[in-house]
C-alpha cells in the first residue's frame, strides 16, 4: 500500500507537466485512479473491478426496459403486456409509461452523440441491453470506418474549426456480428447516467466528457481493460461529474458553485494578472460568458484537438484542485494572445475567442502553472 502511494504522489508532477503516457496502457491506468474509481491500492484491483463491472450490468438490465418483450438472452423472464399494463395506460406507475420517458431522453442522447465517434477497429460487443429497441425500430449499430488504429472525433458539430469529422461516405463498411458502434456504447453509458441521476438527468454537452474517457479506455492495449471500457468509463464519468454537475444544473447557475460565479472567476483572476487586458475586454463590454462557458463546462474539449484535450486533461486530473486549475487554463489562455487582443476590435475580438488561435496547449499549460506558482 505505502510503495503505490508513494509511486504515485512522487510522479504527480510530472505527469502535471509533462502529460501522461499513453504507451502500456499507462494514462487509461492512471485517470482511474485520478478519478477516484481505482483504489490506490494494487491488491484491491481484481476483486474491485469485478464488483463495479458486474454493478454496471445490472444497472443495464433493471434500468433499460422493454416491456412486453421477451428478455431469454438477458436471463431475464418474457414480461407481458396485460390489460393492467399497456401503451395507452395512464397510472405513472405503468412500465409504458417509464418507457415512453426514457425514449425522450434518448432522443436528446442520440442527437448529441451521434457528433461524438470513435472510428476504426471493430469494439466487441459485451453481453448488454442494445438501446436501440427503446426506439421502436432498429438501429444500425455496425456501421463503423475500418482502419488500422482507433482515432476519434466529433462529427459535424458546429463549434468552431477544431472538431474532427469521420464520416467520409465512401469509407463506411458493415461491422461483423458480435461488434458495435462506439457511439452507440457511449449513448448507453450516458442514458445509464440519467437514469440512475434523475435530478440532472442528461444535459447536452455531456457527450463532450464522455468521449474523451471513453476513447482514452477503449484504446488501452491491455485487452482485457479494454473489453470493459464501457463499465469503467461509466463510473469515471459519474464520478468526474460528481465534480462538475453544478455547472450543468441552471438553478444554480448564479450560486456561488455555479457555472457564472466560476466565469467571473476567470475575469477575477485575469484581473489579478494582467489588469490591462482585463480593462481592454471590459471597454469592449465582452463578458466572461461569451466564451467561458463553453471553455468550463466542457472541459475546453472543443477547443482544441482529441489529442490536445487528453494533454490538458492529464494536467486538470493531476491537479487535487483540477476546476481551480482550469480557471488558471483559461486565464493563461487570454494572457498568451493579449497583443491580439489588445490590438483588435470587438468582432475581431470575439473571434479570436470563439475560434482559439493557439494550438500548442504544453505553452498554455506551462503559463497557467506559472500563473499558480504566482498565487
């Protein structure tokens, strides 16, 4: 126990500045443990993993539910549409009823996550609930682009310039049976979520935290985490948002744990830092959530490539303050383009936020260190 502690709390900062290693496996690793879903604890791993991964599949089986349809290859008895129970009844009680609900969510889940996709090898299928009856009609869940490793990006989405799209139509193939889409895994880990947190529920822009951590486990090279990436991502995922729901629940959006008090925090902090850009953006009367709302809520996942995000990502995980140090982020992050800044108009301004300039995020980080060093 004392050596794993010790391992870990030595390269720290290391992986703070220098990122973590994808080789072996290693960052797949370590963002279970930075994200408080790994024990520090070697021997702790077999039994644990087994425990929340064989959790997951119930959750799947009592959260997914299809009534009136034989359940033989879940394990699970025929349930049967009686006089009692049918599409039209309307005691809130009613499975129907519930199943109805849970198509609303899933339409929102779908409409977001169909931008987020992972693209290349064939991910086996677990023996889970596919989401795709909920529906009504059948998904096609196997149509996935082959290549020779897995790269990941988001499809169409309409922010600005930084989003990957992997939907070239003449690359599609039929994936074999037994295999999955990755988007279709993720809108499962994400309508598992809002089942099992009613008081938030989904929000859009989930989908952007989601993927990253699914990517990063469904790449890992140790065959067997990666055949549970879904179980494992679920559970970093909740407890990532257990961190972060606040900025994703508008009643309190003006609260002091909100997304606004956190948006000012960055004008504050910039205050602090460089007043002079600081008056320059206030004479322009560009507030903070203009552009900083997207940059906190989704972990500036859309600003930057996947590879980027994941780099930054090691950092804001490697942080015990990871919000605070995201502050610093998007504090660093104006600082290192303020001649533009300063130099340019509102619209000209604007753009350069909306549409971030610098692509080498090592520099932005290494400014924001040197901001909280500064502290």
């Amino acid at each position: 126990m004392y050596s794993t502690v010790h391992f870990f709390s030595s390269i720290l900062l290391f992986f703070f500045l220098s990122g973590i290693p994808f080789e072996g496996g290693i960052r797949s690793l370590c963002w279970k443990i930075l994200l408080n879903y790994l024990p520090l604890d070697q021997t702790l791993w077999d039994s644990f993993l087994k425990k929340q991964r064989e959790l997951y599949d119930q959750f799947l089986k009592e959260m997914i539910i299809q009534p009136g349809i034989a359940k033989a290859n879940l394990g699970l008895s025929r349930e049967d549409v009686t006089m009692e129970d049918h599409p039209l009844n309307p005691n809130p009680e009613s499975r129907w009823n519930n199943y109805f609900k849970d198509n609303e969510v899933l339409l929102q889940i779908d409409k977001d996550v169909r931008y987020v996709t992972l693209a290349g090898k064939e991910f086996p299928c677990s023996p889970h609930v596919s989401i795709g009856f909920l529906w009504g009609i059948q998904f096609n869940p196997t149509v996935q682009k082959h290549g020779d490793q897995v790269n990941f990006g988001y499809a169409g989405v309409s922010s600005p310039g930084k989003a990957l799209n992997l939907y070239p139509s003449n690359e599609y193939e039929v994936l074999p049976n037994g295999c999955e889409a990755h988007w279709e895994v993720v809108e499962r880990i994400l309508f598992i979520y809002a089942k099992l947190n009613p008081g938030i529920a989904y929000v859009q822009g989930m989908n952007e935290i989601v993927g990253p951590i699914y990517y990063t486990f469904a790449a890992d090279p140790n065959t067997e985490w990666k055949e549970h990436a879904e179980a494992d991502t679920f559970f970093c995922f909740t407890n990532l948002m257990s961190e972060n729901r606040d900025n994703f629940i508008k009643s309190l959006d003006d609260s002091q744990c909100g997304i606004t008090y956190k948006m000012e925090s960055v004008f504050s902090m910039l205050k602090e830092k460089d007043v002079e850009l600081y008056m320059k953006l206030q004479e322009q009367n560009i507030k903070p959530q203009y552009f900083t709302f997207r940059w906190l809520t989704l972990l500036l996942s859309q600003e930057f490539l996947l590879p980027d995000v994941i780099r930054i990502w090691d950092s804001l995980f490697s942080d015990q303050d990871r919000f605070d140090f995201l502050i610093l982020v998007c504090c660093a992050m104006l600082i290192l383009i303020r001649d533009q800044l300063l130099a340019g108009d509102f619209t000209m301004n604007m753009r350069l936020l909306q549409d971030y300039p610098i692509s080498d995020v090592h520099t932005i980080l290494m400014k924001a260190k040197e901001l909280q060093d500064s502290s």
